[in-house]
C-alpha cells in the first residue's frame, strides 16, 4: 500500500508525540519538514533528515511521529512511525522510518479565511530554488528580479487568494512577500506558495484570480498569521460595538 500511494519526492511533515503515564498521546507543536527519498518495504522508508536554517535537525529515536504525506494531486496521507537508522548518502543526510501504523486518507483541518485587501508583490521562483526547498536546504532568492504587484483578498494559515494583472500557472512555486501588523509595527512576510488555481476574473478583463497554498512554510510562521487574523477579527467586532 505504502509504494502505492507515495512516491520519491514526496513532502512530509512530521511532529513528535509522547504517550503519557495515564495513556493519552500529546503531540507537540513544532513541525518538521522532510521528503521521502526511496521506498524500502511497505513499512520502511528513506527520508531527509530535516533542517533549519543551515542546521540538520537529529530527532530523538525513542519518540514515536505522526508524518503527513502529501501526495499526488493534493491528496494527503497520515500514519504514525520511528526512527530506525540514520546514515549519509552523496552528501545527503538521511534518516529511515519505520512505520507504526497503517497509512490512511487524511483530511487537514480547515483555516478560518480572513477578507482582507493588502498589496503584495510575488514572482516565480527558479528551478534551482525549487531544488533547495524540496531538498529541504537552505536557499538564496536571485536578487534584482521583478516581482509583480498583486493585492491580497483573503488569507488564512493555509494559504491566500489574490487578484493580479499577472497570471499564474496553476501547480507553479512563486515567492511571495507581503506585510502584516504585529502588534504596533508592521511585519514583512516572505513566504512560498503553490498555484492551485487562475481564473480571468468575469467583471474585470485582464484580472486574474489566484488561490494559493502554502508550500513551505515555518509553523511559527503560519501561528502569527493566524494571530493576526484573530487579532483583526477582534478588532473588527469592536468597531462594530461603537
């Protein structure tokens, strides 16, 4: 089943879980990224070894993983499974999983989409920045390319919409920068974002509409874009109050 439904190249991402004295299972918050590098068996696995920054991530091998496979044609998978070996092979770290429980259909929760209209500027990200992101190493954007102005109409934790004179391909990998109010200030995001879909907007010719996923995003990241949507939310009810 397992080389049925993933392939090599495939993204994961993985959280550790603890099972408690009184048997409830707490997973933590942090979120790793890596990508399945070669089927073993049908319950074993090669995968990358995460990284952060410019630093490998060594996972404790005595906590069981809940691992997300994202799949062919958006379809995601989960199961639970250990670290069994870890090793390097041409200059990639590697690490391989054993699984714990069967893989099964998973449905990701659903984020709150917050309306909203914030410039925005976004590009296509070169094949060689593609290759970093999915090798889970750290990279470079080009500097001096232009990027294009768009305007954000809603946004979420797990992606956005906008509209642009400029369309994009679905399936395409763009780098994607706008800012948000933190706290007082403004913040600058520099986020990615895969296309899932471009329509020419009916009522306006030459406005393309754009709905875009994260693809590779740091869940602290994701947890202050949520805030501030709360944040707005609130604010929002507020002046509705006056």
């Amino acid at each position: 089943m397992l080389s049925e439904l993933i392939r090599s190249g495939d993204r994961i991402e993985l959280q550790a879980i603890e099972h408690t004295e009184d048997g409830e299972t707490v997973t933590k918050k942090k979120v790793y990224q890596s990508r399945v590098c070669e089927i073993l068996t049908e319950d074993t696995l090669e995968i990358t070894i995460p990284m952060e920054k410019t630093k490998l991530v060594l996972l404790p091998t005595d906590l069981e993983y809940d691992m997300v496979f994202y799949g062919e044609n958006n379809n995601l998978y989960q199961c639970l499974g250990r670290i069994i070996d870890r090793y390097k092979s041409n200059n990639v770290y590697m690490q391989v999983m054993e699984l714990t429980t069967n893989l099964r259909k998973y449905q990701r929760r659903e984020y709150y989409r917050f309306a909203c209209a914030l410039e925005m500027k976004a590009r296509n990200l070169r094949e060689e920045e593609i290759t970093a992101i999915d090798q889970n190493m750290p990279y470079a954007l080009t500097p001096g390319l232009p990027l294009k102005q768009s305007v954000i109409v809603d946004i979420s934790g797990g992606g956005l919409r906008f509209v642009s004179s400029q369309r994009y391909e679905p399936e395409s990998i763009l780098y994607i920068s706008y800012h948000l109010m933190k706290g007082e200030e403004q913040k600058k995001y520099e986020v990615v974002g895969k296309v899932l879909s471009a329509r020419e907007m009916e009522n306006k010719p030459g406005i393309f509409e754009h709905r875009v996923q994260y693809y590779d995003i740091d869940e602290d990241v994701r947890e202050e874009i949520i805030k501030y949507i709360f944040e707005e939310e609130r604010r929002g009810r507020r002046k509705g109050r006056l």
